[in-house]
C-alpha cells in the first residue's frame, strides 16, 4: 500500500502532472493508494485557511476513493517507540511525522513524500519520492 505524504498532496491538488501520473500508474497495477488522518487535516486545514473551496471540493470527492488510516494502540505503540529509539539517538523530528510514520508501518506501507529529511532516521521506515 502506498501512503501520500501532505506536500505529495499539495503537489497533487496543485495540479504537479508527475505526481498525477504517479498516482495513475500506481493504481493501473492495482496497488493501493491510502492516506492518513493527520494527512488529511493537514491538508484541508491548508485549504480552509486559504479559503480554497475549490480545491477543498476536489479533496472531498479524493477521499471518497481512498481509504484513510488513524491512530489504535498498535500505531502508538509504534510511534512511542520510535520517538524513544530517535531521542535516545539526540534526533527530534515532528509529533505528526512520527504518527505518520507509525500509521504506514503498522500498515506494512510504503510512504511517498518529498520531505525525506523529515523521516529518513525511521528505519523501520519505507520511503518513495516520485519527484526525484
């Protein structure tokens, strides 16, 4: 399963013809494409900010096609431990990408986003840019 990070998305919504054909290519061999919670409101928090109706329109209509993946006990189990293993280390990376990142493992997922930087100390961790 593969997993759109929030600037794939971004990218996506702003009309990014890579991402599109990515997206297309990825579902005509029948993986699937999922997205997480936090995923999802970051980028609508971004759209109603912006008073974006349009592209908030189009986002609905996106989450109607795929499924979208929250927290359970397994995920923060996950996170949890991974935030420990990092900080044991002196990493620090953002609460939402750890969230992310547990999501998509407890998933056995793979997640596309162009914010390697963000994720690349979670090594249990399976990172795609499509925009390389």
């Amino acid at each position: 399963m593969i997993f759109l990070d929030s600037d794939i998305l971004s990218y996506y919504f702003s009309g990014n013809s890579k991402i599109y054909e990515k997206i297309t290519e990825t579902i005509n061999t029948g993986e699937k494409i999922a997205l997480t919670a936090i995923n999802v409101y970051e980028l609508l928090k971004g759209f109603k900010w912006r008073s974006n109706k349009g592209k908030e329109l189009l986002f609905g209509k996106f989450l109607e096609t795929v499924p979208v993946f929250s927290m359970d006990n397994d995920t923060i189990n996950i996170a949890t431990d991974i935030y420990a293993n990092l900080r044991r280390n002196g990493i620090t990376i953002g609460d939402a990408d750890i969230i992310i990142a547990s999501i998509v493992i407890k998933n056995n997922g793979k997640l596309v986003t162009n914010n390697i930087k963000h994720y690349h100390d979670i090594k249990e961790l399976d990172l795609l840019n499509w925009l390389e």
